[in-house]
C-alpha cells in the first residue's frame, strides 16, 4: 500500500496535483465510458423495435396460418333463444339449419300452501314424521319448522336416485326436481310418524302432496321439443350435442332462429383488425426513431434516436412494398382479389396508415369469397420463396428475416452493439488498472521529492547554525 504524504516539505498541493494528472489521463476512459452509454441506448432502442415487430411477426403468423383460416364457428340469428359453441376438435358439416323451438325443457315442481305463522315457526310440536324422496330418507324433528323441513330435506339429495332441491318462497315450501325433462318426477311417501305434515291440509299438513305422494300445486316437468330443418326432435336438457353433429347448441326460449355453420369470419375480421392497429403502431415507431424533425423555420430541431440507420427505412419501405403488392397469376389468384384494396383494406390518405377502409367490402369478401381471401391472405403455394405466398405470408417471412434471433436484421445490430460494449468495457477495466498504477507511482515520486526537500532543508538548518 503506498504511503500517501502531503506536501509537508515543499508546501505543494499534493493532492490536487495528483488529481489533475489523473484527470488529464483519465480522459481516454471518459471518453469510451459516453460510447458505452451511447451504445447501451442504442441497444435499448433496437431491442423496443425487436419487440415490436414481433409482436407484429405474432399477429402475421396468426393470419398465414391453415389453422386460423381453417376454424369453424356456429352463429346464431338470435342468441336470445339459441347459442352454439363447436368443439376444438369437431369437423361439422357447414351449412345453414332452420330450428324451431316449441317447448323448453323443465323439471317438476310443486309447493305448499303458505304457513302463516312463518318459516320459523313450529310447525310439528310434539310430532315427528319420515318420507321417502326419490330413495332417500327424510326424518323430521319434533318442534321443526318450515326451515327446518327444507333443511332435512336439502341434507339428504346426495342420497336421492335424482336430486330434489328444496327452497322456502312466500312462507310456502317448494320442491324442484333438479333434473329436467319428462320420466325424472319426484317419488315422495309418507313413511310414518305421528303428523304427515307435508301432506293435505285436512290432516293438518301443509298441503305439498296428497295422500298418493303426488304434488298437489304440481308444474309438470316436459322436454325440449322442436323442428331442425323440419326433423322433429326432443331432449331432457335444454342443452345438446346430440342434434347437429359438433355443434353443442343450448336453447334459452322458444321461438324460431336459423344457426349457419361455417368459416370463422368474425374471428378472422377481428385478427385482421388487430394487425392493422399493430402494423400502424410498428411502423409508427419504427417512424419515430429514425425522423428528422424540423423547426417552425425548417431547421432540425432534433434527431430520432436512431437516425441515419438505413435498416429503419429499409423495414418500412420493404413492409408498404408487400402489402401495396398485387397478385397477377391468373391460374391461381382470382384476379378480383388479388390484393389487399379488392377486399377494402388500404391505406388512408390523410394519416398514410393502413386500415379497413370499405368494411362492406371486406364483410362481402369474407362470407362470399372466403376461399379467395385466404388465398390472397395465405398464397397458393408451399414454397418458401416469395412465389406462390400470400401477402401475410411474404411480410411474415420478411419480418422474421429482421427478427430471427441468429441471423436476422435487428438481431445482427443488437449483437454490434454488444460486441462493442463489452470491448469498450474490456478497454476501460485495463485503462483503470493502468490509471491505478500510475496514481500509485505518482505518490510514490512525491513522497521522495518531500523526502529529498525534507533533508535539504534540515541540512540547511545546520548550516545556518553553524554560521551563527
């Protein structure tokens, strides 16, 4: 360690001077410390625009896909009476069915005449009773009241061949089948016990069965019905997948809807959208970073961040080019819709964005050219180069030429500027050694002329004494 000595002898500033020449050698370091800097923002900004265009890349992968273009959807005219959902792995026949709904699916019911003491009240005093509900035991409790019963009940359906589910409304108990349709009515038989309170009122019950165990206030339980295309059909539940082939359909009304079955349009319509805003907001930035913005007097009054890098205008120009392009091979390409325009997306003249300039278009285009879209969207081909590909799929194949993480464009810049910042960094870890060493010799150079000065002047002092 070096002894550090101030100038005790000479009367220097020892310290400061030591510093200046430090910074003086130091500048070297200064000056790659701001490249690293540089680089590091520069870094940034290329991996902000890698991010984007993948996200972009997402969305083109998307739409030059066989298994986007390839889903079936099932729509209903009103989703107010009908909905339908098809199963991922279902291939149904397209098509387009009439269905008629007579009656819905419900279970049975029935309810009780109002005890006007209350839920609360007792009801059984001193008495107890037992029924048989579809298979399952109910003993009910001297003292019990109307919740009390619901309750007895409602603790037992796990045991029950077919659910009952048991509820209090307007003082009166309600029993409700919890399986729908006809042939699962509810088997209920007084058991025993000194009050048969859930029977006739005449005996003192409440009034929810009659002395053969039938509901006496009773909504009876039916099945779905219908016509599909004029076919009739029925079913226990309200909801099947049992009429239309991967179609599960749920009914929620009577009435008449029509269902199609066909290509996923609204899914592809809503893709389509969501690259568009995308591809605005990449080209935006990609815009952003490279501009040249000039003063009110026609000066620049600053620079994009990345500006002069020709990449940036490279990838935008490269992009227009593949969505501005038209098909002309008449032998697979329906000439009609051969590019972009024909289905109604384009470029506004007024923000030189892209969007869907005549939805109508495309709407048309998708119902009643769907094939050709996809065509257009996708190509025609399996080849790798630009021949036979669709639109989506040439910017797909271009934007991974920028994005791949080996070889691509913006990959290559980021692997520059990597490069060059662990090599700055290389430099100035060495510079600071040497600057270390050199901070070192200096002290050690100033201790020995404070040495030296030291012993001139104590042999000056001897001297003096020696003269007086």
């Amino acid at each position: 360690m070096v002894t550090r000595v101030g100038g005790i002898a000479s009367g220097l500033d020892t310290e400061a001077i030591i510093s200046a020449l430090i910074e003086a050698q130091s500048r070297p370091v200064t000056s790659l410390t701001s490249i690293v800097e540089d680089d590091e923002y520069k870094l940034g900004q290329w991996t902000e625009l890698d991010d984007s265009l993948s996200d972009l890349r997402s969305m083109t992968e998307q739409l030059s896909s066989y298994s986007t273009w390839s889903q079936i959807a099932a729509t209903s005219s009103d989703t107010s009476k009908l909905n339908a959902t098809i199963s991922s792995s279902a291939s149904p026949e397209t098509g387009t069915y009439s269905i008629s709904v007579s009656t819905l699916a419900k279970a049975q019911s029935g309810y009780s005449n109002e005890v006007t003491a209350g839920k609360t009240a007792d009801i059984m005093g001193s008495n107890t009773a037992s029924y048989t509900i579809n298979g399952a035991t109910i003993n009910i409790a001297a003292n019990s009241s109307l919740t009390d019963i619901k309750d007895a009940i409602n603790g037992q359906t796990s045991n029950m061949t077919s659910g009952v589910k048991a509820s209090i409304l307007g003082n009166r108990l309600v029993l409700e089948n919890t399986t729908t349709g006809t042939g699962h009515d509810m088997a209920i038989s007084y058991a025993g016990g000194t009050l048969d309170i859930l029977g006739e009122s005449a005996g003192g019950g409440i009034g929810l069965i009659n002395s053969s165990g039938a509901l006496v206030n009773e909504t009876a339980s039916q099945n779905l019905t219908g016509t599909i295309g004029g076919t009739p059909f029925s079913s226990s539940t309200n909801t099947s997948s049992d009429l239309i082939e991967g179609v599960t359909l749920n009914f929620t009304a009577t009435g008449d809807s029509t269902l199609t079955v066909g290509r996923d349009t609204s899914t592809i319509k809503s893709l389509i959208s969501d690259f568009i805003e995308q591809y605005n907001e990449t080209m935006a930035l990609l815009k952003e970073k490279g501009d040249v913005n000039l003063s009110s007097s026609g000066g620049i009054s600053s620079l994009g961040t990345l500006q002069g890098d020709y990449l940036l205008g490279m990838i935008q120009t490269n992009s227009r080019s593949i969505l501005t392009s038209i098909d002309k091979n008449p032998n697979y390409m329906n000439q009609a819709y051969n590019s972009l325009y024909k289905v109604g997306i384009w470029f506004s003249s007024d923000a030189n964005e892209l969007s869907i300039v005549d939805e109508t278009k495309l709407d048309d285009a998708l119902a009643s050219n769907f094939d050709d879209v996809e065509t257009l969207f996708r190509g025609w081909g399996n080849t790798t180069s630009g021949e036979g590909q669709g639109v989506l799929r040439r910017l797909d194949n271009f934007l991974y030429s920028q994005t791949d993480p080996i070889n691509g464009g913006i990959t290559l810049r980021k692997n520059e500027l990597d490069t060059d910042i662990n090599s700055k960094n290389n430099e100035i870890s060495a510079l600071n050694l040497r600057l270390l060493d050199y901070e070192s010799d200096l002290w050690q150079h100033f201790a020995a002329m404070e040495e030296a000065v030291s012993a001139i002047q104590d042999q000056g002092s001897y001297i003096l004494s020696l003269l007086n």
